[in-house]
C-alpha cells in the first residue's frame, strides 16, 4: 500500500527506483520490492525515507478455508488411508486473526562492483 509513496519521495530525494511487482503468500495479496542503489554516504537518508514513508498495519483475516487433497501431505495420507476422497484430510482454522501487514523489509548488501 504504501510502494507509490515511497518510491516517490526517493524520487524527490534523489534516487532511483526500480520497482518489482510479486503476489502471493499468506494473503494472496501484492507485495513490491524496492530496489535501489545509493552510495555509503546517502545510505542513512534512503533508509530513514523508506521508515517515514511506510507504515505497518494490522489487518484481520476471516476463516481460512479447508485446504483440498493437493496438500503435499495427502500423499502420505493417501498411501495409509487408500483412495477414498471422503477421508482427505481438511485443515482449516474458524478463527478471525489479526495479522501485522505493509511496513519495510530493508536488505542492505555492499556491491564490490557495479557494470
């Protein structure tokens, strides 16, 4: 949620941004990884750009639904229960829970040499 806005107040500060879209996980939502490269001396201020402009929220999440027999676990279910779609194992949680959601991950790696 908070990528457009990050990105754009690198922008503003003198970076450049490259931008990849991925989806998936837990929630089958978006995700966007960041990528930049800056010198030693402006890694302090991209850092504190990125914490300033993202925010972490908390978000709840309704009843997750049974999983069907494409589990990876269903085979060894299967080799001991037989055939039977019937006794497939269901995992499922009926619980609402609140998960923490958006914020920053930063990995910062030194480059020996850039081309």
């Amino acid at each position: 949620d908070d990528a457009k806005n990050v990105s754009g107040e690198l922008n503003k500060n003198g970076f450049r941004v490259t931008r990849l879209n991925s989806s998936g996980g837990f929630l089958k939502t978006g995700n966007v990884t960041l990528m930049l490269g800056v010198q030693d001396g402006d890694l302090d201020k991209a850092v504190k750009t990125i914490k300033r402009h993202s925010r972490v929220r908390r978000q709840v999440t309704g009843p997750a639904p049974a999983t069907d027999h494409t589990l990876p676990s269903f085979s060894a279910f299967n080799a001991v229960m037989g055939d039977n779609e019937d006794a497939a194992p269901r995992f499922f949680s009926d619980q609402m829970t609140e998960i923490t959601v958006g914020g920053a991950t930063i990995f910062i790696t030194n480059v020996e040499k850039f081309a």
